[in-house]
C-alpha cells in the first residue's frame, strides 16, 4: 500500500468503500491536517478533535466527489472545516491569519447553504472554464495553500498581477455558480 499513489488509493476506495484505503490515504496527510487545524483553532485538543471530524467527512465527501488532487483537496477541507467551527464559535481569527481568511471567505460562501456537494461539483465546473492564469493561481492559492509570494517566485508573475487574477477569477467563479444554480432551476 506505501508504493500506491494517491490516485490509485482513491480509486480502491470507489470500488470497495470499507474505509481501509482512505484510512490509507488519510495516514498519509494525518500531519498536514493536524497542523492545519493547529494553525487555525490555536488549541491541541481542539485541533485534534478536528481532525477526527475531519476523517468522518472524509469517508462521507471521498465517495461523493471525484477527486482529481487528493492533497490539495483535504488541506482544503480541513481548512474550510476549521474556519466553520471558528464561524459556530464565533471566535477571532488571529490577525497574521486575516487576510488569508478573508480570500478565502467568499470561496468558502460559494459553497454555503443547502446542496454543498452540488455546490461543490459546479463549483469544480466553473474552475475549469476560467482563464488560465486565472485558474492557475486559484489553484495555487486556495488549493495549495501558496502565499502571493509563493505564486510569484514559480510562476514570474508580479504580485499585482496575481492579486488581479485572484480577484477576477473569484469574481467570475461566483457569477458562473450563479449561472450554474439558476440553470439548475430551470
């Protein structure tokens, strides 16, 4: 199982949902949530309880959504998971945090409400119709988790410009979900 990629992982689990190849899978990026999770809640404890919350979202959403990156993927999922039971707490994000919070707050909104998993696919449709560059950089920021300056240093993009992308391609995902959400209407 160690010599198995993600993908492959994955792909077991779709056949055979008994929860042993995404326990797997998990065990692997088990680190990287916890640090997640201690980064934004503060608190050993709390950050561990979230990861278990998380693990038990895992087994209900792998089956649910195709997942293309599996990393990228849970580091967004324990984030999102964190930042709603900071929202539930109503506690205050720490300040170095902030910015970085806000970004991701109106993705986040995108997949509030009823029909997460729905909201989740369309929201996955529309990121594959933005614009390269675009799309690129949402990758690398709300997916890999990379700073402005990260982004800039591999892909020679000046910050201003990453900023512009980032903020474009935010602005045309909510558009297209609205676009998605009253085609679903109809």
């Amino acid at each position: 199982m160690e010599a198995m990629d993600d993908e492959q992982l994955l792909a077991l689990h779709a056949q055979e949902t008994t929860g042993r190849w995404l326990g797997q899978l998990y065990s692997r990026y088990l680190p990287m949530v916890y640090g997640v999770c201690l980064k934004y809640l503060r608190s050993p404890d709390d950050a561990g309880d979230a990861v278990m919350d998380i693990f038990e979202e895992l087994t209900v959403k792998a089956g649910r959504y195709e997942v293309e990156r599996f990393r990228p993927w849970l580091y967004t999922v324990a984030k999102n998971h964190c930042l709603q039971r900071l929202r539930r707490k109503r506690m205050e994000i720490p300040v170095e945090d902030a910015g970085r919070v806000m970004e991701y707050a109106s993705v986040v909104h995108l997949l509030e409400g009823e029909g997460n998993e729905a909201r989740f696919a369309a929201l996955e449709r529309c990121r594959e119709r933005l614009p390269e560059k675009q799309r690129e950089c949402i990758d690398r920021f709300f997916y890999d988790g990379k700073s402005y300056a990260d982004i800039s240093a591999e892909t020679r993009y000046p910050v201003k410009s990453i900023k512009s992308f980032l903020q474009n391609g935010k602005r045309n995902l909510k558009l297209c979900m609205e676009k998605e959400t009253i085609d679903e209407i109809d």
